[in-house]
C-alpha cells in the first residue's frame, strides 16, 4: 500500500516526486559508500553482517512498534518488556537453573503478557494508546528491577535468600547471538525472517489492508466488517511478544542479568519506526521503511566509530543525517499541488497518527 | 567512579603482582604503526571521560593508533564492539569495564586470535589476560577508616549506593562489614538512583530522605556523581553546615565542591582516572609489543582530605598531581621507551 | 407482496435526547421506500439502528418476517442489509487508495483468499466500479482517497455497497454531494436493484427527487413517523400533505419577489479557476442575493476560496467597495468584512467538542474580549440572542456542537457570521444536507443580510437558486456561462447554460449491477 | 474550556462523569493523606515546597510541551534544550567567566534558536512534529556535549586549549534554585508563575481560544481568520525557551556543567503532561492538568523515598498509580454518552493528539 498511495504526493514522475520517493534510500546508499572508502574495517562483509547484527534487537522491537503505529500509537513499552525478557531469561537459567528452551518460553510469555495487558488498556479500557503504554513502561521497569532487587543477576552470584546462583546461560540460548548459520549470525536470521513475515502480512494479504483500513479510518473498516478491535489488540499483543524476542537476543548477547538492558531499546525503535515513514515517501509506518530505518541508523552508527568519532559527535551527526532525511521527505512535498477537491475535502483519518500530521498541518496556513 | 556494572562473576584467582615491571630495552615487538583497540562499557560521569583521555594521550605519545569504542553503559552494544573490535585485528585489545559473563567470551576469542587483551575493572576469567582493576575494597576501606578517625564517637549514617553495579557493590561488602565491626555506627537511611543524570535525581531523593530523617550527621556516598546529588540535597534542606559528607573518585568538578565554603564534603578515596588510564594503555603498548604481563594487578587509591585541598589551595587535578604525588604513577608499568604524555 | 423490512416501536435515546420514539414502518419487496424528515428528526439514528451501529433500547426489527437482533455491523451485513451513511467519510479510508477502498469489502471477506498483491486488488476494485461504470485509470486506481472531492467519495461507498447486489439498500442522503447526472445514474442503478425484487431505503430532503425515486413515503418527525404516502408510477406525492406531516405547520412561502441590487461591492476582474477556463468577471452588490450556480467542480468553491483569501492565486483582482482588495489570508479578508461560509461543514467549521459559543465567537474573539482576556458573559448572550435569531433547535448555547443535527449545525456556521459586520457574506453550498425548514429559515436570514451587505451563494441545485437569489450566475469548467435575473430565468435556459462537464470519474458507458449476487466478491 | 466541554462526556451530575472528572485529582488527595499521616517527614511545609522544588524543572518544561501537544504534538526536543541550556550557562560563568544574568540570556537565547529551528521545520519544512523534535533531540543533545568535550565544566579546570577555567557560577545564579523569597524558594515562584501565565493564556485569553481552535481543527481556525502557522510556530518557540528556563533551574541546582542534566527530563514532561490529559476529564492537553500532574508525580516520588522504598519499586509504584489514574478517567467513559458527530461521524480534530486517540478507539468497536 506504502508504495501505492506514495505516487500521490506529487506529479508522477516529477523530480520531486523521485527524491520523496528515494530521499533515504539515496542519503543511505551515499553514506554507505563514503563509510566503504573512509572508515577503516567498515569495508568488510563482517562489519556489514554486525551492522544488521547490532540493529536485531532494536529493529524487532521498532517493527512492532510497527505494527501498534498502524492501528493506534507507538508502542512506549518495548524498551522495557525488552530489558524485562532479559531479567526473565538470567532468572529462568542462572537462579532457577533451568534450560535455554524453558527461558525462551518464558521470555515469550512475559512479552505475550505485557502486551496482553497493553492491549486490555486500550481496546478494552480505552486508555490512550501513548497513555497506556507509557504507563506500562514504567510499571515493567520497575518490575523488572523489583524482580532482582535492583541486583545483576551472574552465574555464582549469592541470591537475596543467602544461596549461591548456580546455573548459568546454556549453551544453546548464547547461541541465538553467538553462533552462525550459513555465515550469518542466528540473531540476523531471526532479524530477517520477522522482517519478511511482517512486510508480507502488512503488504500481501488482506489482513495487512484490513490492518491498514483499520488504522486509517475505524468507523470505515467497522462498517465495512472488519474486528477492528481485534486489530488494535493484536498489535499490541504482537509488539509485546516482538519486544521479548528482541529482549532474548540481547539476553544472548549478554549472557547474564543485566537491570539496564533494554533502556536503550525504546529512542532507537521509536527513531527507527519514524524514519521508515520517510521510505519511499510512505508517510505512515511500515515495515520496509522500518527495517530500511534500523540498517539506516546502524550504518551510520557503525561507520561514525569506525572514523574513530566521539560518542557525542555521533549524536549530533545521527541527529542531523536524520533531520535530512526527513526535509527530503516532508519537506519538499509542498511543490506538489494537491486539486482543490482533496483540499475542499480535506480530512485526516480519525486516528492519525504523529507522522500523519504533516497533511492536517499542510491544510492549514 | 561510577556505573559500569561491571561482572560480579568470582573475580580472578591469580595473586596480584604490583611489583611487575616492565624490561628497560624496547622489545622487538615495539614498532611504528601499532594498533590498540580500547573498547569501553564506560557509563555516566565524568570519571569515564578523564579514564578515556588519559589513556588516548598516552598512546599517542607513542605513537601508537588507538580505534575507540564507547558503548555508553550499553552492554549488548559493548559486545558488539567487542566483535567489530577483534574483527579489525588490532595488536592489543583494551577492555575498558563490562558484565562478566558478556565480555569473557569475547575476550577468550581475542586471546585465540592471538590478540593480546588488557582488562580493566571487569571479572575476566582468562589467565592470559592481563585484569588491572583499582582496588575497590582498598578504596572503601580507606575512606571509611577516615569517616571513622574523624567521627571517633560514631554516628548516624545516609549511606548513598545503588545495587547491581560491580565496583558499587564490593564497596557496599566493605561498608556492611564496617557496620558490623562498628556498632556506634547505624544506617539511618540508604537511597540513591541510578538514571540518565544521576545527580540530579539523586538530589530529590536526597531531599526527600534528610527530611524524613534530620538526625543524619555523616553521609557515604559510593561514587561522585552520587555524592553531587547528596550534597544538592544536603544544601536544600539546609544541613550542610551539621553533616560531615564522604565520598569516593576525584575530579576537577568534584574538587570544586569539595573545596566551596562550608562543603561538607569532607573526605574523598580515589586513583586519578586519567592516571589510571595511561597505566592501561602502557600496559596495552607493552602487550601489543609483545612483552609477557603478568594475569593480575592493581592500582593503589589515595585519601584526599578537604583540609588537604585546602591547605594546597588546590583547584583541579593538575595542581592536585602536584600536591598529591601518590596520585601520579609514572613508574607504574612504565619504561624509557614508552615516551608518556603530559 | 410480502413484507421484507419491518419495524416494530423502535425507540433510542441518547442520554436524555429521545431520538427515537416507538416507530414502526414496514417495506415490501422490490419497493424504495422514501424516508423524509426535518433535520434531527432522528432518520440517520433509524438507519444505524438498522445497520448494527446503534442498537435500539425497544422495539424489534423483522426480516424476511423474522425477529433479528442486529448487533453490530457483520450483522446487518448478513441479513443483506447494505447501508451507505450520511458522511462519505464514515466510508472511505482517506490514505488508502481508491482501488484499496473498492476492494474494502472483500478484504475482510474470507472467501477472497489470504494474498493480495496490487493485480488482485485492481481487479476486484474492477468489479466493484463497474456497478455504478466508472472507468478507472491506472493512475486513478492509485490516487490516495484523500485527493478525491466529497463526491468522487460518495460514489465510491455507493459502489461498493451496490456491487454486494443487496437484499436490503440503505441510503441516507446519498445525493447530497452528487451532480445531477451522477444522482440520475444511481436512480438508473436503485430502480434496477427494485426491480430484481430487492428493497430500498431511501433518505433524502430532495423533494424531486423523491418524485422520481419512490412511490411509497413516510415522515419522520421528532423520532415519530408523522404518517405514510402512496402514489402511482409517473405521479407526485401530495405534497402540501407532506410537508403539513414534516413541520406541522404549512412550509414557508418558497418564492420571494425580486430585489433590484444596489451599490456594487465586490468587484472580480480576470480570476482565471482553471487552467483551462477564461478569465472571468463578476460583479456582486448589495441589496440582492446573487447565486452561483454550477455543478460539481465548475469551480465555484475555488472562486469563493480565492476571493475570501484562502485558495490558491487565480492571478484576478478584486475591490471591496472601489478599494482595492487581495487578501492574502482569510483574516485579512475578514477585517474587511468579507466572509465565506465553506462548503464543507464538518471539515472547514466546525472544531470538535466546542460549544456553540465558543463555535460563534471564534472568528471575533477580539470583540468579546477586554483586553486579551475573553468576555464569557458577553459572548454567551450575543450566541444565545443569534440562536434564537436564526433558530437554532439546542437546549443551550454551551451545548457541544456535534450534538446538534446537520441543519441546526449549518444554521451556528451561517449565524456566526451575523455577529459580526459583514460587506460581503460567501456561502458555498449553505443547504447541503439541510431540511426545508432549516433551508428557510436560512434563507431569510441571508436575505435579511442584504440591506447591508452583498450576498454570493454558490451553489449546485437549482431550485436553491431559483429559491433564494435574485440573480443567477451560472458557472461552468471555471467559465461564466450565463447570468439571468430571477424573473426572466427560465429552467430551460438555465439548464442549458450549465452544460455539465463530465464528472472526474464516471464514464459514459451506462452502468450495470452485476447479474450474479456476490459476484464482486 | 476543557474545563467547560468535559462535561459533554457524560450527563451532567453522573457519578461516573463526576469521577472522570476528578479521579485524578481524589487520588492525589488520598495520596497526600496517606503521606502525611505515613511518610516520615513529609507533614511538614519544608517538605512540601520541596515536593514542588523539585518538579519545578521538568513542571516548566511539561508546561512548554503542553503549549505543543495542543497544536501539534509532544516536543521530545524539551529534554535535550534544557540540557543545552545547562552547559551554556556553565559556559559562560566558568569557561569565558561572564555574569549570571549573561549566563540567563544566552541560555534563553539558546531556547529560542532550538524552538525556532523546531518551529521551522515543523511549520516552514512540514515535517511531522514528532519526527522533527527527536531529530532536534538527538542533534541538541549531541551538541551539548560536543560543546564541552563531553567533561562536566567546573571551575579550575583545565580547558581544552590549555588554560585553567577561571570563572565559577555566581551567587545570584545559584540564588535561583538555592534562595528563598517569601519563604519560597525561588525556583518555584518562577514555577508557580509560569503556571499561571500559561493557565491564564489558553484558559483565559482569546489568544489561548484560538490556540486551542488551531489545534482542535486547523482548517476551521485558519477559515475563521486564525493565523494558523504563527501559533504553531509560537507553540514550539515558548516550548523552546521553557525548556531553556527548566535548564537554568537545574544549572543553578548542580552548579557545574553536568553533561548528563536534563536527560532524564524528558520523560518526566512527558508523563506530566499525559498525566495532565486525564485531569478534570479534559482528555486534552491543558495547563492546570499540567501542573497538577507535575505535584501529583512529585508527590509520589517523595511520599515514597520517605517510606524509604528503593527506586526500582518507585518505578513499578509510580507506573501503577499512573495506570490507576488513566483508567479513572478514561475506562469510565464507554457508559458515558458521547455527543451525536462524535459517535455518528467519527473524525477528531485533524491534527489529533496522541492522548485523543481514544476517542477514534471508540468509535470503532
Ligand atoms: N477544468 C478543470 N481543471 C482542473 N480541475 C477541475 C476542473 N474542473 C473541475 N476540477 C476539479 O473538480 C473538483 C471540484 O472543484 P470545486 O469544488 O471548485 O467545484 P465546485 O464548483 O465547488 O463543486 P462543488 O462545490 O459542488 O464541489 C476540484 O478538484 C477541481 O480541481
Ligand atoms: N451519537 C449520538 N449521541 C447523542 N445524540 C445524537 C447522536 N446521534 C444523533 N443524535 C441526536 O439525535 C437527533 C437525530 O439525529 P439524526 O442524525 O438521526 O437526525 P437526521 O434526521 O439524520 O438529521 P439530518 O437530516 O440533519 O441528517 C439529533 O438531535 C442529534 O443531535
Ligand atoms: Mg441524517
Ligand atoms: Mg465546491
């Protein structure tokens, strides 16, 4: 659909039109090759590979913030069911000394809570999608540090109750981030194959569109007999378990408790998420844009070490490369006239989203 | 120091072997072009800053390239510099704070590549490793045998520390086990948090808490960006003037607060960050040039007293090199031909 | 003939508002059956009620005979009840395609598979416009819904409510934002559906139309059916009976003598609409109503928009009383005391969960206030003096304005600009929507207006124009095409001069439902 | 008047539309009780100004995001800006050793150039507020530590060009946050009285009317003569310069350039300002939700330190009651009738904020 309406924003075929189009994908593509000849070690297939690798569970988290920016709003609370996976998996295998299979399973439950519970909020309870999920934020935050009492969860550590931790993380459950399959890191596969599953469900089958319809216009997809409300909640259930996914790769990587794990996770999903409005001119979540947006931001982050930057002149270049890409996306559809019937008729759909505002703002002078 | 949340993991069982030194003659191993990778945990404050910058400049007075990775107390991300790290096959590895069981493997798959590694401040369990660390209890110990000397009668305890951050808690051993020995003691309250700026909401905490408990008349705070929030809290409620404050690390801000009329920030245990970092690096310029480390060392802390600042009229960390010599190791794992920075 | 849609004593409340009280109607197969009623005499509420958006708090509803609960919209659906609603927005999906939107049915319907690549869905969307023939183009097919106007949307809903070939068709005013060709080719399309023995609920305030449409009528008034009229094919429904049954009192004299217009106001020279059309010339004064009349996309709101500075730039000069005028922001404009009323009421008016007061005072804010501080006291007396001034049915000036129906709402937008000091008033199709009362007591108002200021009102409908101006000019493809007096404006002549253009996406070839139910799917 | 519409949610008098109305504010009130009769040292006067002290940082630059959210969305820049302003003052007290009320002007001045360049992109360059303000976020928030090597300023230290910081903050700067005047500190008058500008702007003034039009359908503000952009534009500017004020509190608080102040800011505004929704039933953005979402969060932080609850079961407490106090006011509604549009015609104001989505959420059910 993405790709459909994107045509629309300007004259087909108009230069314009082109660079709102391919705006990011250009700015990506010239970043990419610049790292290539300037940053030192990024002209490898294996510093390629650790981009996508270090944006696996960051990008997981954004596609199904994906997902809830459809239908409602940007899931706030995948940072923290994230880190919340993580303390569940050190729990699971280091102080309850059970197996990697069991942790995963566990993992997953906790997401498919957490999202059950988001989902409650909104749908049932009708909070404020930004609302609810921001308070979840906090409380599994907390939550997840109450779990351990604030503590770090290691293998030999000694527990409140005065034992010693005697489990430690399988070998199997660091093998999600640590082993390869065909040269590419597990993690990655998981990475891609989420990826694809999303972009077909939302492109290529007729939920995706009922998705979409219900995000667009919910009083329209309910008289056209669509469950809107399963829709809504789906989302959200769907981006609890994504983030716990996202949490078991970090776990993996980590191999032990960590109490800010997943702290992090949230600004990147959300910065992801928004940068993919701006792919191919979509102008509202999607899954392309949202997994061009995570290569996107782990390319420059990657390349920018590799020059050897400071830490806060990254920021500043992260921040103003993602400015641009926005200017090029947003900013140069004005040219673009719309015909006066879009204007006499103009009206944004009952649940715009954040990055939809820009039309209701255009309406007006 | 700080964050970090460095591997609670049994720390290494070697003995260390301060008296190492390294050989006078520049091995063959020590040429033009040597590439140290330093990847760091690091984490908020500015402990983490000086750290980085000492040992920066020390390499780079000998020449040598250091590739900087900062991972900002993110320990996924630390891991995956760790990998792009090794995979760009530096000739020493600089490991700069971390989670144990995280940084380990890493480690282990460097020392197999023949990379040698120096540790720093995280549990590494690979003998071939060099793990230099300051030594936490020392510093503990020390600051609180002065709490003790200058409060001979004992007295009420705010005790600022946050849990699940190593260097953090193997000071909070000690500390519990001063309570223990020390019954004139009592904890009236423990509060700290840890967030973006820990200053600063460490502050309100404060507040909240010498309110609730007017009775405190000593604080110990077990890193300096906790200590900044204690004596915030300390001014608002006005008991700055009846409360004898403790803290641990040094820095040119720190000095400073320590140094205001009427601070009660009277005593503080600390290595010289920057210090300690040039140590590291020439231990990472020796191990690139292939010299053998020893498995473990550390480096000794010092006691820096407001009266002594005072009295030195001491105003940032240079002049407190100067007054303060034990702060500055030259020595330490020093060598003629390792030219050392300013 | 059997009975194929009943209803027994249907009541709905909101909150204290009966909307509905006790009523009851039965339709047969293969008939359309005329709904009419005031604005707010509860019609929509009756449809939503049919179609699962509501449900009744009493009352029961028969199909086929048999008792049936309608709870939500699937359910409507599978009792072959197809509704098109009141707002073309309740129905599209404003950033998805117009092939998308087509499609939207039998996304949600199982049967039509799980994939859906962009061939599929154009070929369903096929299916559907045909129905009502529309040739879609490619680059149509693609075009965002957004960029549609109101009635290249209605026609979409219409579509698709039509290709499921229902056994019940609900259409709540339907042709309000159609040109008459497009409304003729639905009626082609309705009386087709009847004919196959299917039943048809038609809501719509157009009394010719209604002539055309239906042979059985009821009346809704205050949510009670006010009484039902028959008559034969060909014939026209007693109308004088009607109307008595709508607003139990004899409608309003519906023509008016002509007024000589006075001083000229608004003066328009070279404003070219469209890139095709010619430089245009119009004079407004005072003293008279001047309507301008053309179809859908002859350019009037593009015209209105531009001189009450809020379109685009139509390289034309305009002036205000012999002064010269380009506003160059709706608030200019207003300064000088030219103001529109937009056409589309709920997008360009009305700000959601406002007060009637505050909904008046907006646009002079200045002159209710005491400084920067807002005078509450004093804007509440001035909105509650204007409500009963033009007549606003609500039971206070604080009430939210979404709780008003269509006309009353209509009536706070035109009103407003009563308070304050108008040269010029623009209204761009002030009636849609709008009861005949409601139209009236509208009419007077405007007509009042004209001792002070010049009145321009667009407009689609003839009858309006013949109804409120005293001068018609008549607008095509953005060219002025004819400008009669109302005396010596014949139907004919004007008819003739507003040679509509083909609208943007229905195509010559005639329409057809298709042959087998479902088939779309 | 959101005080004035919130009584259209349900019938006048209803218990239900009562609780929607004052949920928030009864639990305050029970939490204020169960304090002072519970937490140590909370039932004193000290311990409440104190209460207030503290939230009056991120209270102002909540305030700032409440201006926004009305005619756009949320500002996630504020965190980062108050930050700036923090090394700017300590800049230009420590490093080029100028007066105070330089130190105060600069940062303003800093204010001003990040909302402008916010109010420029977003208005001028129509990129989705949302997008724009986290690309300002990450851009702002690198330059500040760009600016200073990413060291905490102090005087005595040792500047990057060699020579010794001579300048140290001065004491009418620390009086800001450090003296009191009439028994308050000054802080919170400056807190307290930029409240009550805002309060008396959108509530009181036709400027706050029309502010309030802009957002709640731009299209109609611009056709009732509104200048649509220059309050949009305004919005974000104010926004811009709070967050500087926010920043100059907190500057005169630490007393040095701490790198890291204002981070945590952000999230903070955040959940005040949502919290601020749920105030008096407005569903809204509005000022005196604002700050009394300001108090409510600070007194739950305080309430809870002085019954000595460590800071990650604050968190998981300070989420629950965030949850409660939405539900209160926001799950109660469904029984509650909504007004005819609103349910016939589903379409909130085109420029929807995140905290109105419910309503869409409704409509489709
Ligand atoms: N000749 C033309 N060239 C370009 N666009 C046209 C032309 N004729 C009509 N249109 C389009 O038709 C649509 C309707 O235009 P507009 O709303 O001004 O017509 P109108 O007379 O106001 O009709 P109504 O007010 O009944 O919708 C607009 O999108 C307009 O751009
Ligand atoms: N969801 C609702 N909540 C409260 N009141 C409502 C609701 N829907 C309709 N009403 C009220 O019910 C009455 C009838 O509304 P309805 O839309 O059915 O009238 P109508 O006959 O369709 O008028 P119009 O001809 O203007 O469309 C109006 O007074 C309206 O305010
Ligand atoms: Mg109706
Ligand atoms: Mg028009």
């Amino acid at each position: 659909m993405t790709d459909q309406t994107a045509t629309s924003a300007a004259p087909k075929g108009s230069v314009v039109d082109f660079i709102v189009k391919y705006g990011v994908l250009i700015v990506f593509a010239v970043l990419l090759v610049t790292f290539w000849f300037t940053a030192p070690g990024f002209a490898s297939g294996s510093s390629l590979i650790s981009i996508v690798q270090a944006q696996a569970a960051a990008g997981i988290a954004a596609l199904g913030m994906t997902l809830t920016a459809i239908v409602g709003d940007l899931d706030l609370s995948v940072g923290a069911t994230a880190g919340l996976s993580v303390t569940v998996a050190a729990m699971t295998m280091i102080q309850f000394n059970l197996t990697g299979g069991t942790a995963i399973i566990f993992c997953l439950i906790a997401g498919l809570i957490v999202g059950g519970i988001n989902a409650l909020l909104i749908v049932a309870l009708k909070i404020p999608p930004l609302l609810a999920t921001l308070g979840m934020m906090f409380t599994v935050a907390g939550l997840k540090r109450w779990l351990v009492q604030g503590q770090t969860l290691s293998s030999g550590m000694t527990l409140p109750d005065g034992t010693q931790a005697r489990g430690r993380f399988t070998e199997n459950f660091n093998a999600i981030d640590g082993s390869t399959f065909l040269g590419l890191p597990i993690s990655v596969w998981i990475f891609a194959i989420i990826g694809l599953a999303v972009w077909v469900f939302l492109q290529k089958t007729r939920f995706g569109r009922v998705h979409y319809a219900v995000g667009g216009n919910p009083e329209a997809a309910r008289l056209a007999g669509a469950r809107v409300n399963r829709y809504r909640a789906g989302a959200y259930i769907a981006s609890g378990v994504l983030a716990s996914i996202a949490g078991i790769i970090l776990a993996s990587r980590i191999r032990q408790g960590d109490i800010s794990a997943g702290d992090s996770s949230l600004l990147d999903a959300v910065a992801i998420t928004l940068i993919g409005f701006a792919v191919l001119g979509a102008k509202r979540p999607n899954a392309f844009g949202t997994i061009v947006g995570a290569l996107f931001l782990g390319t420059v982050l990657q390349g920018l070490t590799q020059l050897g930057l400071k830490y806060y002149t990254q920021d500043l270049i992260k921040g103003g490369v993602l400015l641009f890409a926005l200017l090029m996306s947003f900013s140069l559809r004005r040219r673009a006239r719309k015909p006066a019937a879009a204007a006499a008729a103009e009206e944004p759909p009952p649940d715009s989203r954040p990055g939809l505002s820009a039309d209701a703002a255009e309406g007006a002078r | 120091e700080s964050d970090s949340g460095g591997g609670s993991g049994s720390s290494p069982a070697a003995e260390a072997e301060n008296d190492f030194t390294l050989p006078d003659a520049a091995p063959d191993g020590f040429k033009d072009g040597l590439r140290v990778a330093m990847v760091r945990q690091s984490g908020i404050g500015d402990y983490f800053e000086q750290w980085g910058n000492g040992a920066t400049a020390q390499m780079e007075a000998a020449g040598v390239t250091v590739e900087n990775y900062d991972a900002r107390g993110d320990n996924a991300k630390q891991v995956q510099m760790l990998t792009d790290a090794i995979n760009s096959e530096p000739d020493a590895l600089i490991v700069g704070w971390g989670l144990a069981d995280s940084v380990n493997p890493k480690i282990d798959e460097a020392i197999e590549k023949g990379i040698p590694v120096v540790v720093y401040d995280a549990a590494v369990t690979n003998s071939d490793a060099l793990y230099l660390s300051q030594d936490d209890e020392a510093i503990a110990t020390l600051i609180l045998d002065e709490l003790k000397t200058q409060n001979p009668d004992g007295g009420k305890i705010g005790y600022v520390n946050v849990s699940g951050i190593a260097p953090l808690d193997s000071r909070d051993k000690v500390y519990q086990q001063f309570l223990k020995d020390n019954p004139t003691f009592s904890e009236a309250a423990k509060f700290g948090k840890y967030t973006e700026s820990v200053a600063n909401d460490t502050a309100a905490e404060a507040v909240a808490t010498f309110q609730a408990n007017p009775d405190i008349n000593i604080v110990f705070a077990a890193y300096d960006e906790l200590a900044k929030g204690a004596l915030i809290g300390l001014r608002q409620v006005g008991m700055a003037d009846k409360v004898k404050m403790y803290g641990v690390d040094i820095s040119t801000a720190d000095i400073q607060l320590m140094t205001e009329p009427g601070s009660p920030w009277v005593a503080t245990a600390a290595t010289d960050p920057a210090n300690v970092g040039k140590i590291v690096a020439r231990a990472a310029i020796a191990a690139a040039s292939g010299v053998d480390l020893p498995s473990k060392m550390t480096i000794p802390a010092a006691l820096i007293t407001q009266q002594m600042l005072l009295d030195n009229g001491v105003t940032n960390m240079d002049q407190l090199r100067a007054a303060l010599p034990d702060l500055a190791t030259p020595e330490y794992l020093g060598a003629s031909w390792i030219p050392t920075s300013a | 003939m059997s009975t194929v849609l009943e209803l027994r004593d249907v009541s709905k409340s909101f909150g204290p508002n009966r909307v509905l009280r006790g009523v009851s109607l039965a339709i047969d197969r293969g008939e359309v059956y005329a709904l009419m009623g005031a604005n707010g005499a509860g019609k929509s509420t009756l449809i939503k009620v049919l179609a699962g958006v509501h449900q009744a708090d009493s009352g029961q509803v028969f199909i086929g005979g048999g008792p049936v609960a309608i709870a939500d919209p699937l359910a409507a659906q599978r009792h072959g009840i197809a509704t098109v609603h009141q707002n073309p927005n309740d129905g599209v999906v404003l950033d998805m395609t117009v092939a998308e939107n087509l499609a939207l049915d039998t996304f949600t319907d199982g049967r039509s598979g799980l994939v859906f690549n962009r061939a599929k869905t154009d070929r369903h969307a096929h299916e559907v416009a045909e129905v009502l023939g529309m040739d879609l183009s490619r680059s149509m097919l693609r075009r965002p819904v957004r960029d549609l106007g109101v009635s290249e949307r209605q026609l979409l809903v219409l579509a698709r409510a039509l290709s499921r070939r229902p056994e019940i068709l609900i259409l709540d005013e339907p042709t309000s934002a159609l040109s008459s060709e497009e409304a003729d080719r639905l009626f082609d399309l309705v009386h087709q559906l009847a004919d196959d023995g299917n039943t048809v609920l038609f809501v719509s305030h157009k009394l010719a139309e209604l002539d055309k449409i239906s042979n059985h009528l009821g009346v809704l008034r205050d949510g009670a059916m006010q009484g039902e009229f028959v008559k034969e094919a060909g014939a026209s429904f007693d109308w004088p009976g009607v109307l008595r049954a709508l607003f139990d009192r004899a409608p309003a004299e519906l023509r008016h003598a002509e007024q000589r217009g006075g001083r000229e106001v608004l003066q328009v020279s070279g404003a070219q609409v469209y890139a095709d059309s010619q430089p245009l010339d119009l004079t407004i004064r005072d003293g008279e109503v001047t309507a301008l009349l053309g179809l859908l996309g002859s350019g009037k709101t593009e015209l209105l928009e531009w001189i009450f500075g809020a379109g685009g730039d139509l390289r034309g000069t305009v002036t205000l009383d012999g002064e010269p005028y380009s506003p160059t922001h709706p608030g200019e404009a207003i300064e000088r005391g030219v103001y529109l009323v937009p056409e589309s009421r709920h997008e360009q008016a009305i700000v959601p969960d406002w007060s009637i007061t505050e909904l008046m005072t907006l646009p002079f804010a200045k002159q209710f206030s005491s400084g920067p501080l807002m005078n509450r006291r004093k804007e509440r007396t001035a909105a509650q003096g204007m409500i009963e001034r033009i007549g606003v049915v609500t039971r206070s000036p604080d009430a939210p304005i979404e709780t008003l129906s269509g006309g009353n709402q209509q009536k706070v937008v035109i009103g407003r600009w009563l308070l304050g000091t108008p040269k010029a008033l623009l209204l761009d199709e002030p009636f849609r929507g709008v009861d005949i009362n409601a139209r009236h007591d509208i009419g007077e108002s405007v007509r009042e207006l004209t001792d002070r200021a010049a009145v321009l009102v667009a407009t689609s409908d003839i009858d309006e124009a013949l109804e409120i101006a005293d001068r018609i000019v008549v607008i095509s493809q953005g060219n002025i095409v004819g400008d009669f007096r109302l005396a010596e404006a014949s139907r004919d002549a004007i008819f003739e001069a507003m040679s509509h253009r083909p609208s943007a996406i229905l195509s010559d070839d005639a329409a057809a439902l298709p042959t087998e139910p479902g088939e779309s799917a």
